[in-house]
C-alpha cells in the first residue's frame, strides 16, 4: 500500500479516509465504525478453534465477521481490511482519525463511534493510538469491545472517560470476565440485554441502536448479546 505523504496538512474528509483507509458501515449502528481482519485477531483467532472441558464454544467461534455479507463480498472487503491494518503505521493515522471524527456528518449527529465491528486491538501501540484519538475528541462517546486483556489491564496512563472498553467474555453463556466493563454472548434470549442482538422473529427485537447507548456508556457494567 502506498502511504499517504505524511507532510500534507489533512484539510478534507476524503485525504483523512485516505489515510486510514476508510471507514466500515455496519446497518445496526446509527453510525461509521472501524474494522480489520479477524486473521488478525490474536486472541480471537485462537477462541475460534477452542473448547473448555465442558463442550462450550467461544463467543468467536461462530464470529459474525467470517460469515454473512463478510463472506459474501470477501473478495472486496478483505483487501479493504488489511489496507486499514496497514494504515495503523501511518504517522497521520491518529491525525487523520481525530479529523473524521470531529467532521463526519453521522458521527457528528450522535456523538459516538464504535471500534473494532470486525478485528481487534493489535498491540499496546495500537490501544494507546485509540487513547489519543479518545482523549483528542472529548465531545465523541467511543465504544472499544476487545479480547486483548492483558494490553488493556496493563496500560499505563489514564484512559478518557469518553472511551468505554468492553473485555469479552470468552464463552457463550460462560460469566462476564473481570474488568470494569464487559460483555457477553448468551444463547437465552431472556438475559440479553441488547435488543437489536435478537433474533428476527423475537417480539421485542428492535431494528438497530436506535435510541440506546448502553455500550458506549460506562455506568452499564455489562452488556449481554445473542449468540447467533
């Protein structure tokens, strides 16, 4: 991939989407997300082959990322993942993502941004680029699902009270892990708490976020999801 020249002021949306090679759109959110190769997951990519000694899958062994329209498109949507992996080393990178997030209309309007819809954090480097950008834009509600909970526990600064990471719990119906906030995969359609989760046929699913910010907000201690 050719870098973007790094001297160049970022004046335009389209030089900063340049930079970190786009944006995804995922139709249950009220806006742009962030995503990269699950290949590249480096504890999910290990959840997906692994079973406890009670038979339980992972929440990443039927990874909606590795199906669906994921799947369908790959062809195109592969290519446009590993640029956004690549992108990461940009110097602009968290330059370029502070100019998307306090210009593009949708992100404007809500006032949230969700990383990570496929793909997670690929080192201390990556989650402290994450920190910046979060700390850079106060007036964005950030929303971080990850696996990676050693980069997490041990990152040394302070992390802005605008970005909301949630560790995973690693089995569908296991607990939540031990973290400030969280969240889990359930096959009980009666413990989840993200409506927009459930299955169509379920009377009380509800067609995308709409109205609700329980993940982005840090007084919900946990947030449970349907396992499809």
């Amino acid at each position: 991939m050719e870098i973007v020249d790094n001297l160049k002021p970022i004046n335009t949306l389209k030089q900063a989407l340049d930079i970190v090679q786009g944006v995804s759109s995922p139709g249950k959110m009220p806006v742009p997300a962030y995503n990269l190769p699950i290949d590249k997951c480096r504890t999910g990519r290990k959840l997906r082959v692994m079973k406890d000694k009670k038979g339980r899958i992972t929440v990443c062994s039927n990874c909606y990322a590795g199906k669906g329209n994921y799947k369908r498109y790959e062809k195109n949507i592969l290519p446009a993942l590993y640029r956004r992996l690549e992108a990461i080393n940009n110097p602009r990178w968290v330059d370029a993502f502070v100019y998307i997030l306090t210009h593009q209309k949708q992100i404007l309007k809500h006032k949230v941004f969700r990383w990570h819809d496929s793909g997670d954090i690929q080192s201390p480097d990556h989650l402290d680029k994450i920190v910046q950008i979060a700390r850079r834009t106060p007036r964005i509600k950030h929303w971080l699902p990850t696996k990676e909970a050693r980069d997490i526990k041990n990152y040394p600064g302070p992390v802005p009270g605008n970005l909301v990471i949630r560790l995973s719990g690693t089995f569908v119906d296991g607990p939540p892990p031990d973290y400030i906030n969280t969240s889990v995969a359930t096959s009980d359609v009666d413990k989840v708490t993200c409506l927009a989760s459930l299955p169509k046929e379920h009377p009380k699913k509800q067609i995308g976020c709409q109205s609700c910010r329980e993940c982005w907000d840090a007084t919900v201690k946990n947030v449970a999801y349907f396992n499809h």
